[in-house]
C-alpha cells in the first residue's frame, strides 16, 4: 500500500500543478484580451488541453480514492457477502472497460494521431501527446481496481 500512496501523492501533486497552469494561463487570457486589447493565440487551446488532462487524470484519482459518482440504491438493499460481491463485479467490469476502451482504444488513437503527425493548430504540440492521458488514466484506474480487489477490506 506505500506504492499507492505515493502514486496518490504523485497524481495530486499533478492536478493540482496542473489546475496551478490553468488558472495562470486563463487570467493571462483575461490580461492579454481585455486590459492589452489583443487576445493572446495560444492560451485558448491550452486551458482546452489541460481541461482534457484535468478531467480524465482527475477521474483516475478519483477512482482511487474511491470518491466516484456511483448510483448506490442496489448495494444498499444488499447484506454481507453479496453486497461485497456486487462491488467485486463491478471493479472487474471498470477493470474491463478501462483495459478496452482507454487502454487499448486510448492507445490505438495515440499511434494514429502520432502516425498522422498531428499538431494543435496553436501550438504545434504532437496531438499524441494530448492523448496519451487516457491510455495512461487507464491504466492508473486498473491498478487502483486490481489494488482494491486485491485488498479485502477496500471493497
């Protein structure tokens, strides 16, 4: 369990540097738009990506801390074993969902866009960089669900 402190610690330091960036960069959108009189070129595609890291970083953490949204009338009406039972299986079905569709989906759009050679328009960053953040999420929210089935007293 040090490990995943230490990748919680890691990841919220992340967010929290990269919310840090976000806010600088949207007050100097504010700054260079309405008090210079000539909007900046690139902040705007810039608060859009580090939005998109945000968000999909942000939902890995918060798979780990087990803070997602959940609709939990089911589990509620479930006693001891099964109530346990129905959370196994639904750790193994995020477990699967994440391993297909941002695993490998995230993966596959990250080879073609870097195949493609894809830049932002603004600022000319390889649009494979942007997209790495979800193969990457996956597989922090597989290791999060692996780690929680692992450990009896998470779930």
């Amino acid at each position: 369990m040090k490990i995943r402190k230490k990748i919680d610690r890691i990841l919220a330091n992340l967010l929290v540097g990269i919310m840090g960036i976000m806010v600088l960069n949207v007050l100097w959108q504010v700054c260079s738009r309405f008090i210079l009189g000539s909007p900046s070129s690139f902040t705007d595609e810039l608060a859009r990506y580090l939005m998109i890291w945000i968000g999909i970083l942000g939902a890995a953490y918060v798979a780990g801390q087990q803070l997602h949204v959940a609709i939990d009338v089911f589990p509620k009406r479930l006693s001891g074993s099964a109530r346990k039972k129905l959370k196994q299986l639904v750790a193994l079905l995020i477990i699967l969902f994440c391993l297909s569709a941002m695993v490998i989906g995230g993966s596959r759009l990250v080879y073609i866009t870097h195949v493609l050679d894809q830049k932002s328009p603004a600022l000319q960053v390889p649009l494979s960089l942007v997209y790495l953040v979800i193969p990457f999420s996956g597989l922090l929210i597989i290791y999060y669900k692996v780690s929680d089935l692992l450990n009896k007293d998470a779930l």
